[in-house]
C-alpha cells in the first residue's frame, strides 16, 4: 500500500526514489512501500524525506506509518481541511521547548516536578511569539514565523538557561486546527 | 536540527503528531514493540457492549 509522508502544494518535485500525487489542488509525497517497524532509524528516514520538502514550501507531515489504498481520494475528500492546514503553517517552523535533561535522574518527586514546573513556566512567555502553540506535559510546541526563529531561541536562553530548544521541525503539532 | 533532539521529541511528533489517515492508534511498549490498535475493533467492540441487541 502507498505510504504517505507529507501532504504539499502541487509543484512539489518528487524526492529520489518517491513519486508525487496531485489531486484537489494539493500534492502528497508517496513511497511505494510498506509502513516499517517504527526502529528509530525508520523514524529519522521519514523526518529526513519531510524535512527535505521545508524548504520549498508549506508542508503538512503524516504521521509515521501512515499509508492508504488510494492517496488521490484521501486529498480529494480531505482538501478543505488540509488546504487550510497548509494555510496556517505557510512560512512557519515548529520549535520544541523542554528542561533540559540533568545528567542524574531526578532524587525526588519534588525534584521532578520541578523540572516539569520549568517548561510550564516558560510556555505562557514563549507562546506569545508564537503563531500557536501546544503545552504537552513535559515539553512545549511552538508554531514559529521563520524570521522570528532567532528571536524565539533567544527569548528561551533568557527565561531559563535550564531549557533546551530543538527544531526546526515541520509542523507535526498544528496540522490539526 | 540540533543536537539536542531526545528520543522523546522525534516520537512526540512522528507517533503523537502529524495527519491521520485512519483511526488507528499505535501504541509503543518497551521502545520497539508495537501494540497496534485499530479504533474501528474498539469502537465495534464499545457498540457491542452498550448495544447488546446488536449484531456486532
């Protein structure tokens, strides 16, 4: 069955060894293969492939594994949703905020709880430079303009030098509206 | 991306994130193993419960 990594705009040239569906006015990158055991390997593999279409536009990952009989029908019945999910994520990253990890595990329940209270802390003041944002339990999303990416890692390292920042990632966090 | 991506952030999103395609729900137990649920066998299986004149 084809296995679907990202939905995009129709132009998208196809990434070696995958081909490009178009239908509805949205495109989607597709490998004829099975969906593979989630090794960790097989998840960077599918990062790699989404990450190499950021550059040329707005791109909405699938999530890992995800394959379908017929991938036209899934964009014909599913474009208004994703075209407007495109929309909202149009020269935007995703940046991940979270406490960094101390190199011993935490001694205490106090000690652990703090070490959460140091993301949530954080959320309410980064959320504001960000287009949305998700606050997970134990790390915060962020749906980032790109030229506000510099900006936003420098708002992190001022609240709290304890907080690591990863990204640029697509927007697996907001394809959802 | 940095050097700082933890095991936690990738699954977050690749496994909690993105666009669904069915209601299907893969769970991760012990790192690799996978426990695949399908929603369609839950819900069929909640109907049946709640609906016992029903043929399943």
């Amino acid at each position: 069955m084809p296995y679907v990594y990202a939905v995009t705009e129709p132009g998208t040239p196809a990434p070696p060894g995958l081909r490009v569906v178009e239908a509805a006015g949205l495109a989607a990158v597709v490998g004829d293969h099975d969906a593979p055991a989630p090794s960790v390997d097989a998840l960077w593999q599918h990062e790699r492939v989404v990450e190499g279409l950021m550059e040329r536009g707005p791109v909405l990952p699938m999530r890992f594994g995800s394959t379908t009989h017929d991938v036209g029908v899934l964009l014909e019945e599913r474009h208004a949703e994703l075209t407007a999910a495109l929309e909202r994520v149009r020269g935007a990253v995703e940046l991940g905020v979270r406490a960094t990890p101390d190199p011993e595990p935490a001694a205490s329940g106090t000690e652990y709880l703090m070490r959460r209270a140091r993301t949530e802390r954080a959320h309410a003041a980064l959320a504001e430079f960000a287009r949305a944002s998700v606050a997970r339990p134990h790390a915060g999303a962020y749906l980032v303009d790109r030229d506000t990416v510099d900006a936003f890692r420098a708002r992190v390292r001022e609240l709290d030098e304890r907080l690591t920042c990863t990204g640029p990632w697509p927007p697996y966090s907001f394809v959802a509206a | 991306m940095n050097d700082d991506v933890a095991l936690v952030d990738l699954l977050d999103r690749l496994l909690g994130g993105g666009v669904v395609i069915h209601g299907d729900i893969t769970l991760a137990v012990a790192d690799i193993d996978l426990v695949h649920i399908s929603l369609r066998a839950v819900l069929a299986s909640v109907e049946a419960l709640t609906c016992p004149t029903s043929t399943p």
